[in-house]
C-alpha cells in the first residue's frame, strides 16, 4: 500500500516536472501567452485535439511547430487551401517506378499520418476535405480504400483558424468541432511581451529548441492523467455543467435558453474530465476537484455551443454564455 | 495505507461530519427563524386593514366587534401562522447529509474537495493507488479540520429594520383606527343625515322664491352649453355653425329673460325666441326655428333632435320663469300658481312637440330636395391626396393638397423602408447555407417470404451474326504488366484472405 502510495507520488511529481520542462522550452520560442501554452499542453497530454483561433502574427502556427520539437514527436504541416482534396491529406495510391525498370501502385501516406499535425487555416478548405479529419481525429485511424492505417501514440491535431479574414473560408462543422478538446483563443500579447519579441526575433541571435521529451514518455503521461480518480461531486458538477449548456435543460441559465440553439455533448463532459485531470495533476493532487473542473470549462466548452441568430445579432459569445452557466449552475454540497 | 489508519481516519471524519451536521442544524434554524420573522412582520399589518376595511363598510356591525373582542386576536393569530408556516419552509429547504456537513469544512479550510474525496475513497472497498494516494493527501487537511472552527452566522440583519417598524407602525395606527373609527364614523354619518334633511327642506322652500328661479334659470343655460358642447362634436362643420348662432343668440337672452320676466310680461312675449317668459314663447320660437332650418337648408335630423332637447329645457325654464312671472301672481300665492304653470306647460309641450314633428318633416323635404338638385356645398372637400388620413379634416390639410397625388412624408414612413429589420445584420454570411437538419429513421423490417412462380427454362438458341469491331484500347506493354500484376496482387490478397 505504502509502495502504491510513493509510486503514484513519484508519477505524479514525473508528470509535474515534464510538464513544465516543455512548457519551459516551448516559452523560449514562444513569447508570453502562458495559458495558450499550458492549454495545448494540457490537451496534448489529455489525448486530445485543439483548435487556436486567433488573427495573424500570434505565433500560433509558431507555438505547435516549437511545441513538435520540444516534444521530439513526428511533425507535419498542412495548409489548408479551398482547392484541397481529401487524397491531398490522407493519401492516394500512385505508380510508383521498381528498382527493376517495372512499375506498380504503391500507396503514398497522406501528411495526416504522423504524430503532431498541424492543420494550419483549416477553415479554408471545403466541407469534403475538412470531412478526411473526422475520423483520424476520433477514431485515431485513417480509411483509404480498402486500407486502413492506425496511428501511433500519441497523436494530436493541432488545427488554426483566423477569426477575422471570413471570405472564402467554410466554417467548421459541429461534428468537426466537436472533435476537438479544447478551443483556445489568442490574444495580443502584453507590452513587456512585446519588447522580447522584438530582441528574440530582429536581432541575431537563434533560439534553438531542445526536445526535453520523447513519444514514449508523453504515453506514459496519458496513461497517469487517465489514472486520475474523479469523486462523485466533481462529476456531478461536470455533468451539471455540461447540462447547463443545453437549452431548456434543468440547469441552463435564461441565457443559454434564450441565445443557445444546441448544447455541448457527451464528448463535451469527456473533454471536461479528461482536461481537469491534467488540471488536478499540475496542481499536486490525486483526485479532480470541482475547482480543477470549473477552470477548464470555458475552453472545453466554448466550441460546442452553437449559437443561435438572436444571439448574433445582440452580439452574445459562448464565452459569457459560458460565465452564465459557471455562475448559475451550483457546486454540488455547497451551503449557501 | 493500513487499516488501522483508514479506521482512524474514517472516525476522524465521522466527528468531522457530526460538528459540520450540528453546525448546519444551527444555521438552518436561524435561518428558518429569520424567514419567519420577516414574514410574519410582514403580514402584521393585515388583520388590521381587514378590520379596518370591515369598519369602513359596516358601522353598525363593528359595534358588534366591539363587544366581541376575542376578533382582535386574528392581531396575533395570523403573524404567529405565518411565522410558523414559513419557518417550517424554510427549514425544509435545507437538507442536511454528510457531505453536505464535509463539504463545510472544505470550503472552509479551501482544501478543494478533499476530505469529500478522502470519505468517498475511503468506502471504496479495493481503492486504486492514486485513491489511496488522495486519502494520504487528505490526512493534513482533517487534522486541520479537526482543529478548525467554523465561523458562527450572525443573523444577516438586525432584529428590527426600519422597514420592519415601519410595518408594526402602519399594523399599530390601522388597529387603533380600526377600534376608533365606529365613533368617528358615526358622528360623521349623524352630521350628514342632519345636513341632507336641512337641503332638502331648503331646496323646496327656495324653489318657490324669485332667486331659486334665477339660480334653475342659470343653471339651464349651463346645461345647455354643456349639451351644445357635445353635440358639436358629432356634428358636421356646417350644423356647428348654424348651432352656434343660436346658441349666441340664445345666450345672452336667458339673463334679460329673467330680468324681464320680474319686469313685464309684454317684453317676454317680444323676446319670443328667449324662451323663458310666457306661454306662448315656445310656440313663436318653434316658428322662429322653422324659418332658421329653412334659411339653412343642410341642417341634418341630428340638429332638429338637438333643438327638440333644447325646447323641452327652455320649456322647464319658462315653467319656472312663469313662476317667478306669476301673471300678477305673489309669493304668497305660490302653490296655487305653481300648479296651474305645470298644467298650462303640459298642454303647450304637447302642442309644441306636434308643431316641431310637422317642422321636421318639411326640412327632410327641403333637405332632399336641394340634394336633388345638385351637391352639397358644405360636403365639398379639397381633392384626394395619397396620404393616409382622412382628408378634408382642416384647413391645413387642404392647403398642402395639390390634387396631383404621389406618396406625402407619412405614407413613406410606413413604405418598405419601415419594414426593415432594426436588428445589425452581418454583412456576409459566415460560411455556406446549411440545408438544414435531416433526420433519417430506420425501421427495422423482419424478412418476409415470398413465393415465386416457377418459370421452365427455355432454350434460346444460340446467337448468331457478326459482334462487329471491338476496339482494344491502345495500351503499352508496361501498362498491361503494371495492370496483370495489381490484378493478380489483389486477387492473392482475397484468396488468402478467405
């Protein structure tokens, strides 16, 4: 029992210190926006996708590619373009010429296999080749033809969207969005930020990032976040949450009733246990608390509420939807 | 863990649960008490307005409540209810368990759920090592607990606000009004009785003297103002105007009627249109009348109506201007003449409501036979503009129409422009039109057999003439190779497959 008990300590304190050495190394090249950095991390560790929505020049694509190297993970980038085609990512069989003058159809693994992907401005791609994501990013395989390749662990999709150049571009679907665990939002960075920016990037010297980590080691993470014991109130919290956003439910607040047109899913609560399990582990616990939950809800949530037209038109986001529901919805055991 | 340390935690946290339980059971009673209070406070002041409103309606009955003063205990009674219902609500609300009493102490201490999570754990009968490894992490966060004290609410207001007084006040001065208004009320209503009987006897006495018949004839004129008043307003243009000059007329008559009629009698019958004065006045003005409707031919039966009311008031005040005239008669012999007016103002009322009939139906004479003959002058209005009122209705109105038409300021505010949505709309769509949601249902349908009809194979004979040119596509060796070996590739596939 002792043995058990100094383990999951040792584990734990493993996964702390891991966890703040990519952060560490990722933060060299990225400039301040520690909560965009910890977010990515956290939802690479929890198993999850993420989608950073921010205009250009934040570093977004920036941050996944330092990420990839501190994380020493196999790395490929994909523009998204409307002109793309779903053999475009996930692959096509093509001739291929033998060694002995001959030829044969041999089959070319699209960039979506690999470990890190980044779906750089995925919104301008069509419908059709945003579709190939579906199921690599939920099933974690990919179907070509009669060919169904797995992908190894751990795989994360990392996709960027700009909020702002709307022309030409198709918004992601529900089911697509759904997929992803996190939405991350970034923001301008502050002034003290922007003098580093400056230093790092226009003089001469060259940051380098080092991978602090290995495949194998961000599996064996995965597998303690997974470990991690919910109490019943935690999850009662979560599933009230979650319920919250659904319009008309028992614990959705005026708000959401009037502005929502469809709530957060079952892949909503998974997303918030998952997240506050990694939340739980940063903060030196062994069990998730109420607490861990309510700091992970808006970026798990905030994708999954599809708003309606009234709440467009009064210039409503799911983000103070999402604060409605924080504030209406009570902790449970709670006296108040 | 061993299981003496789980045993010793576990009796740890039952002492936890039972001082968080008893510390909830205060705060829920305080709470409750203070619900109560505040509700009954409320409710203080109603029983009094009850009374208060009984006492109003009903004097001679509060005379009763004031023999029976066990109905002033509903004072009591119904705030003592409403504190007792409202206290046992408000208790109710609260349910109080164990978690809820750990739970107390975690958010007191902010230990983040952990003693919850330690006592759920600890019932878990093969815990994982990160269960056991949240109970270890719980041990310092109960021995804290232990030592902690939770704070003690105070009552969140004090006993009595101002507003709270303020009802006791308003529940204090509605009792005592309600208990002294019998008295106050009776004297009251005694002062009115006295007062109508002394009116009465005053308005009969006066209703024979010369100044009761000047107050009558002033007030007829008001009343006759008042009836023009809200006859103009249903009448046409034209009718007001006719109206309105006799109603100058008429006017500054009804005095000089009065001062004549003190005067002499002649000078009445020479104001004949006046009314007040003799008996013959209503038949003159009646005659007088026929000749104003034949001078104004457009009058309508509305007008005649109105001037059949006005005859019948100028009648009463000639009845009561014959009165004051008494043909020679004195106050002194005031019933005897009084009687006689009455009779003689009967006769000629009849006699004038014939003469007004006939006068009647020679004007709708008149009145079609000048709409035969051409239009009429006062229903012309200006021309027809496209604006959305009624036009015609001023002056104003009819100088702004051109007669030219075209949509004017008012018809353009209620055009398409007005029908716009006041909502901002984004410029762009964002992405492509959804088609809308589809919903497919599957039913699931058990196979059913079916009989076929057997059918005998006949021999078709074979087919004979030319296939005619089949074009091989023109295909490089390498190709063909490249093609046989995926062919073949795929079939050994299938074939180990199976």
């Amino acid at each position: 029992m002792e043995q058990h008990s100094i383990n999951v300590n040792e584990q734990a304190e493993k996964f702390k210190h891991t966890f703040t050495q990519i952060k560490t190394e990722v933060s060299n090249m990225m400039v301040g926006q520690d909560d965009i950095i910890e977010g990515v991390l956290t939802a690479l560790l929890a198993g999850g996708h993420v989608l950073l929505e921010g205009v250009p020049g934040l570093g977004k694509t920036m941050l996944v590619s330092s990420l990839s190297k501190a994380v020493n993970l196999q790395f490929s980038r994909i523009q998204f373009t409307p002109d793309m085609m779903p053999a475009d990512i996930q692959g096509t069989t093509v001739l291929t010429e033998t060694e002995s003058g001959g030829h044969e159809l041999t089959f070319q693994e699209g960039p979506i296999i690999s470990n890190l992907v980044l779906a750089d401005e995925i919104n301008r791609a069509t419908p059709k080749t945003q579709s190939a994501l579906l199921e690599v990013m939920q099933e974690k395989q990919v179907t070509v033809g009669r060919r169904t390749i797995k992908m190894d662990e751990p795989y994360c999709v990392m996709a960027t969207q700009n909020p702002v150049e709307q022309e030409g571009t198709y918004p992601l679907p529900e089911a697509q969005l759904d997929r992803f665990l996190f939405k991350l939002v970034v923001g301008y960075p502050t002034e003290q930020d922007y003098h580093t920016i400056i230093d790092r990037t226009t003089s001469g010297e060259k940051v380098e990032i080092a991978p602090v980590t290995d495949a194998e080691t961000l599996r064996e993470m995965r597998d303690i976040v997974r470990s991690v014991p919910v109490p019943e109130a935690a999850k009662s919290y979560a599933i009230r949450l979650v319920m919250g956003t659904q319009p008309h439910s028992e614990y959705a607040p005026e708000s959401v009733n009037a502005y929502a047109a469809l709530g957060s899913s079952p892949r909503g609560i998974q997303g918030l246990m998952l997240a506050a399990k990694v939340q739980a582990l940063l903060n030196g616990r062994f069990a998730v608390s109420c607490d861990d939950v309510k700091a992970i809800a808006t970026p798990v949530l905030r994708h999954r509420l599809v708003l309606n037209f009234h709440a467009q038109a009064n210039g409503v986001s799911a983000d103070s939807l999402i604060t409605d529901v924080l504030n209406h919805v009570p902790v449970p055991n709670t006296v108040s | 863990m061993t299981d003496s340390t789980a045993t010793k935690l576990k009796q740890q946290l039952n002492e936890l649960a039972k001082k968080g339980t008893k510390h909830l059971s205060q705060l829920r009673h305080r709470h409750a008490l203070e619900q109560g209070w505040q509700a009954a406070i409320k409710s203080v002041w109603f029983y009094p307005a009850i009374l208060l409103i009984a006492a109003l309606v009903d004097v001679a009955e509060l005379a009763k409540f004031e023999q029976q003063p066990f109905y002033y205990f509903g004072l009591v009674l119904i705030p003592l209810l409403v504190f007792v219902v409202r206290y046992f609500q408000a208790a109710s609300q609260y349910e109080i368990d164990r978690r809820l009493a750990l739970a107390l102490y975690d958010h007191h201490l902010a230990s983040k759920d952990r003693l919850q999570t330690a006592d759920e754990f600890l019932n878990i009968s093969n815990p994982s090592s990160f269960e056991l490894a949240a109970i270890e992490d719980s041990k310092t966060f109960i021995e804290k607990a232990l030592n902690a004290e939770l704070p003690k609410k105070e009552l969140s207001a004090p006993v009595l606000t101002v507003a709270k007084w303020r009802s006791l006040a308003t529940a204090a001065s509605l009792t005592v009004l309600a208990i002294l208004l019998p008295f106050i009320n009776l004297g009251f209503n005694t002062d009115i009785a006295e007062k109508q009987v002394d009116s009465t006897q005053l308005l009969s006495a006066i209703s024979t003297s010369q100044d009761a018949n000047q107050v009558e004839s002033e007030l007829s004129v008001n009343r006759k103002a008042s009836g023009i008043k809200m006859r103009s307003s249903q009448s046409d243009s034209a009718s007001e105007a006719g109206e309105e000059e006799s109603q100058m007329k008429a006017k500054p008559s009804q005095p000089k009627a009065a001062s004549d009629a003190s005067s002499q009698n002649s000078s009445a019958q020479q104001n004949q249109s006046n009314t007040a004065g003799s008996g013959a006045s209503s038949q003159s003005s009646s005659s007088k009348q026929q000749q104003q409707k034949k001078e104004k031919p457009a009058t309508k039966k509305k007008t005649n109506s109105q001037t059949k009311q006005q005859d019948q008031k100028k009648q009463k005040n000639s009845s009561a201007a014959g009165v004051a005239n008494g043909k020679g008669s004195t106050s002194g012999q005031q019933p005897a003449n009084s009687d006689k007016a009455a009779a003689e103002n009967k006769a000629r009322q009849e006699d004038e409501s014939d003469s007004t009939d006939e006068a009647e139906e020679e004007e709708d004479e008149e009145q079609k036979a000048n709409s035969s003959s051409g239009p009429k002058k006062n229903k012309r209005k200006a021309p027809v503009d496209r604006k959305l009122g009624v036009t015609g209705q001023s002056e104003q109105e009819n100088d702004l129409a051109n007669g030219r038409g075209g949509p004017g300021g008012l018809k353009k505010t209620r055009g398409v422009a007005a029908m716009l949505l006041g909502v901002p709309m984004p410029d762009r769509l964002q992405g492509s039109p959804n088609p809308g949601r589809t919903k497919s249902i599957q039913e699931q349908s058990q196979p059913e057999q079916q009989q076929v009809a057997q059918t005998n194979s006949e021999d078709h004979g074979a087919r004979n003439g030319a296939v005619g040119e089949v074009p091989e596509k023109p295909l490089l060796p390498w190709i063909k190779q490249v093609i046989t070996k995926y062919f073949v590739a795929q079939r050994s596939d299938e074939t180990t497959k199976q």
